[in-house]
C-alpha cells in the first residue's frame, strides 16, 4: 500500500513537471502568432452610414455616461436614429472586455428581458434579439445586435467574438451594431 501511494506521487509530479512546461510553450506559440492583436491602435472615426434599411439616419447626442464610457474605449462609438429606432455603432479596434452584450446594459438600466432568440435577417444575416420591457410597465423594445468583423463574418456572441479576435480567427477592426426599436 506505502509502495503504491509513492509511486502515484511520483507520477503525479511528473505529469506536471511534463504538462506545465508543455503548456507554457503552447501559450508563447499562440501568443508569437498574432502579435498585433494586442497592440492598442490609435482611435479612428470610422464612416458613419447615411442610411439605414433604406430610411436616412441622423446623428444624436451621446449621454453624459456614455461619453465617460467612449473616453475609454478602444474605438468610437456613436448614436443615430431613423425617426423610428435607434441605432448605436460601436467601432472596436482591438479586442476588449470593454465590449459586452447589449442584454446586460438594459439589465443594468432595470429593464425586464424578455423573448430571447437569434434571428435571420432579410439579407440571411444572424441577429441576436431580445425585448426589452421597462420597469413600471413604461416602454417596450425589440434590441437586435450583431459584431461584424473585417473579412464580413458576423457574431452574436460577445464572448465567442471575444476568443476569436485574441486567437487571431477573427481580423479586425471591428463594428458592433445595435439596433432598438419601439414594440
């Protein structure tokens, strides 16, 4: 029984003294593949578009906290409606925590979600989508949201895109689109 349990302490610590140095070589490969990922790049105002669906866009106002929030971003972010929603453009030029879902801002506001699912735009393109439901029974929205990155492939998932971009899977820059529209 002593001879076993000091045989499997041998083992044990040699796995280790094999896996960890193995790791730590896979960790140095991945990381010299893409050294760019992680290099900050200057701020850069990207094209705002002119229209929407068809429909002509106007700028607006970003609020207090969100000019706090975009001092300190790795992109631009900007606000524009059609006269019947609200789309907010976020520009992300490296791969950040700071990007998160659109679920967990109106969560953070107080709103109720509701009716999550992913959806097929008309151009066969994934939205992620969600209502909405402000507290007091006030306003009601469908929030659909997308990332976008430079080669055209798109993420509804901020964590996936996340991985992607770090893993060097995903070219960036990037654009995050949200879009809320009254129910």
């Amino acid at each position: 029984m002593l001879e076993n349990t000091f045989i499997n302490r041998v083992l044990h610590k040699t796995l280790w003294a094999v896996l960890l140095p193995a790791c730590m070589l896979w960790s140095a490969a991945v990381a010299s593949r893409q050294p760019d990922v992680l290099r900050p790049t200057p701020k850069i105002a990207s094209e705002l578009p002119a229209q929407w669906q068809g429909r002509a866009l106007r700028p607006l106002a970003l609020s207090e906290v969100e000019q706090r929030f975009a001092r300190n971003f790795p992109g631009t972010l900007s606000r524009m409606t059609d006269g019947r929603q609200v789309l907010v453009l976020r520009s992300i030029n490296q791969p950040t925590r700071m990007l998160h879902p659109a679920i967990d801002c109106y969560q953070g506001l107080g709103y109720r979600i509701a009716a999550q699912q992913l959806e097929l735009d008309s151009e066969r393109r994934l939205w992620r989508c969600f209502e909405a439901l402000q507290p007091g029974g006030g306003q009601r929205l469908r929030v659909c949201e997308r990332i976008v990155d430079a080669g055209g492939q798109g993420f509804t998932d901020t964590s996936a895109w996340y991985w992607a971009a770090i893993m060097g899977q995903s070219p960036g820059p990037w654009q995050a689109i949200t879009v809320a529209r009254p129910l």
